[in-house]
C-alpha cells in the first residue's frame, strides 16, 4: 500500500490502489453502493482513521478517473506504423489526460489530487518521450480518502488536459503577386508546435444558450461538482470521446497540421469529449 499526499492543502493521507482489488472486475469503476468490509480492514490498522475530521468516521470513498476515450483513426493510421504496434495494441491505446480534482471536506479543508490516465507510450516516436516530463510525471487514476467529503469537483482555476502526441505543423496562406499583376496563393509554413498537453476547452454560447464556437467540451458535458458524499462511496468521473488533430490536406503532406487563420479548426484541436460524474 502506497500513501500519498497529492498537491495536498492539507496533511490528510490518500492511499491510492488498484481499482481491480478493489471489487470485481465485471463491475465498471467499482459499480458498489458500499465498500467491501475486507477492503476497509486493509486501513484499520495503519492509523489513517485519526486524521478524520469527524469523530469516529466509519470509512472510506474512492475517487476515480475512467478512460473510455479513443482514438481518431486517421490519427491512428498515422501513428500506428512508426510506432510499430501489433492490431492488439494499437486497440489498447488510449489519450493520455490530466485533470485535478480539489475533495473539500466537512471542516473546510481541502486536498487536490492530480489524476493522469491513459497510454504512457502515445506519443511521435522521432520525439523522445523523457523529454516530455509531464508525460508520465504521474499514473494516479484513483485515490482513497477519508470519509468526511463536503464535495468533489475540478480544482477551481485549472483545465482539464488532452496529451496531443504528435508535432503540428502551421500553415498560413499567402497572396503573391506575379509579374503580370496576378495574384496566386500559396500555404507556407510557419511553425511548429510540439507533442504536448493541451487544455479542452468548453463550447462558447450566445445569450440564448446557441453554439458560436464549437471546441471540445459542450456545455453540458462538463464534470459537475459532487456534494455531499457518502462515506463507502465511489465517485467516478468517466470520460468518453476521441482524441484528433487536423490535418490540412491542400497542403497534400499528410501530415497533422493546420491553417493558422481557421478558427474553427483550431478550437477542435485534440477532439471532442463527454464526463459523466456518477456515485454508486
């Protein structure tokens, strides 16, 4: 057992876990409306039980983060031969994504946990993965706290991330003018940007609640903060979608990149997602 305290406010403990110990496997994210009493002993005798708020607190919640994301196939198709993986694996990989959640509890204070989930090894290979710190800084997808929550939610401030795991290359188009007076356009190469994560942002709206800007989280598809927890609760934020990046075929290199003036295009970047927050 490992016992961490994760970008904590506070001195409480999380024990992080495997999820598969903690109830059956056929069950998606611990589908238990209470915790097995053979996984609470594991903690009766560790002393984590002092550090409650509450008198006496009879337990545990988990936090969890599940991945159900996957990825664009022409995405794929470009990946898949430079890094050199069999069918099976190429269905094993997943978007890599951050998110921090703050657990606030009954007394007012807080802890913020930092959850990464996802395929460490989803990145260019001509670009070396340890150069990437945050890349694999990180595989907590689930953690054990005591049982006095107030609330979960998304830590205030911060952005829930994609790893984009490959180089985009910008374009801009170019008006050039002939001898003649003619005018001919061309997309030129400006930039580069590198593997990195990148924050998914959330649909802008009119007034009227319309979309004017299409990006990669609707409105209504954005964790919703989670009170009141129940102690032998699991609160599982499930994230579903795709991962993509643009390509720009006129420029016919196949390769992911973009029109530097295409607004659109660029709010899409990294695909578009779903979180689903539930408490069995």
């Amino acid at each position: 057992m490992t016992v961490r305290c994760c970008l904590t406010s506070t001195h409480r403990p999380v024990v992080r876990r495997s999820l598969l110990a903690i109830c059956a496997t056929g069950m998606l994210l611990c589908e238990c409306t209470a915790f097995n009493p053979a996984f609470v002993n594991l903690f009766s005798s560790n002393g984590s039980a002092g550090f409650a708020t509450l008198p006496n607190a009879p337990g545990h919640v988990v936090v969890a983060l599940a991945n159900q994301t996957e990825i664009d196939e022409r995405l794929l198709a470009f990946l898949a031969p430079q890094m050199n993986l069999t069918d099976a694996q190429k269905r094993a990989l997943r978007p890599r994504i951050r998110m921090r959640l703050r657990v606030t509890y009954v007394d007012g204070t807080f802890q913020t946990l930092e959850f990464i989930d996802g395929s460490r090894n989803l990145v260019d290979p001509a670009f070396n993965s340890q150069a990437f710190p945050d890349l694999n800084q990180n595989d907590l997808n689930n953690a054990v706290v005591l049982c006095d929550v107030a609330q979960v939610e998304v830590e205030p401030g911060t952005n829930i991330e994609v790893f984009i795991p490959v180089e985009l290359i910008q374009y801009q188009l170019v008006e050039t003018t002939t001898v003649g007076g003619g005018v001919t356009s061309s997309f030129q190469q400006r930039g580069t940007l590198p593997p990195q994560f990148r924050p998914l942002r959330i649909d802008e709206v009119d007034a009227d609640g319309n979309v004017t800007l299409q990006q990669n989280i609707g409105v209504r598809d954005v964790p919703s903060p989670t009170p009141n927890v129940i102690c032998g609760s699991v609160v599982a934020i499930t994230v579903k979608g795709t991962l993509a990046v643009p390509f720009l075929d006129v420029v016919s290199t196949g390769t992911p990149s973009y029109d530097m003036a295409d607004a659109a295009t660029i709010a899409r970047i990294g695909g578009r997602y779903e979180f689903i927050v539930t408490v069995q």
